[in-house]
C-alpha cells in the first residue's frame, strides 16, 4: 500500500448537498481520509495510490459538486538564504 496526500483548492461556499456527497466520498475503496478547510478553502485527500491515480481522485471530487480550481503543492516553499555574511577581518 503506498499512501499519498493531495491538496486541492476550491472555490465558493459547499452546497450541503456537496458536503454529504464529500462525506460519502470515504466509501471509495482506496479514499483513507479527507479534511476541509474551510478557512483556507481547501481539501486534503489522503489515498491509497495503488488503487487510485491523482486524476481518478480529482475527478471523484469535483463529482461531489465542488468547483476544484487547482492542485496544490504539499511541499512548502523554500526562503530565499540571507545573503552570505562578509567574512572577518
């Protein structure tokens, strides 16, 4: 089994409708966990990848009704390094 995550950004407010739909989207065989954000409008998807590919689970949201904009990035962008300090004297 290999677990992979998935980050999703949607836009406008859930229908009740999509949220039920969402909620039975976890009876999907290969679906592990899946957390909201409402806050940040976004949805986190953690599936088995052996059983499913990232389009299948894309596709499977945007079925629940939800207006899925983009895949996010898991992976947090890197600082750009201060400057290297001026060695001693």
């Amino acid at each position: 089994m290999t677990q992979l995550e998935a980050l999703y950004r949607y836009e406008g407010h859930p229908t009740e409708t999509a949220m039920f739909a969402l909620g039975n989207l976890r009876e999907v065989y290969g679906i592990r966990r899946i957390r909201v954000d409402e806050e940040l409008k976004t949805i986190r998807l953690e599936y088995d990848a052996t059983r499913l590919n990232s389009p299948t689970v894309l596709r499977l949201l945007r079925q629940t009704g939800l207006v899925v904009v983009e895949e996010l990035s898991l992976i947090p962008l890197e600082e750009t390094a201060p400057a290297a300090a001026e060695p001693r004297k």
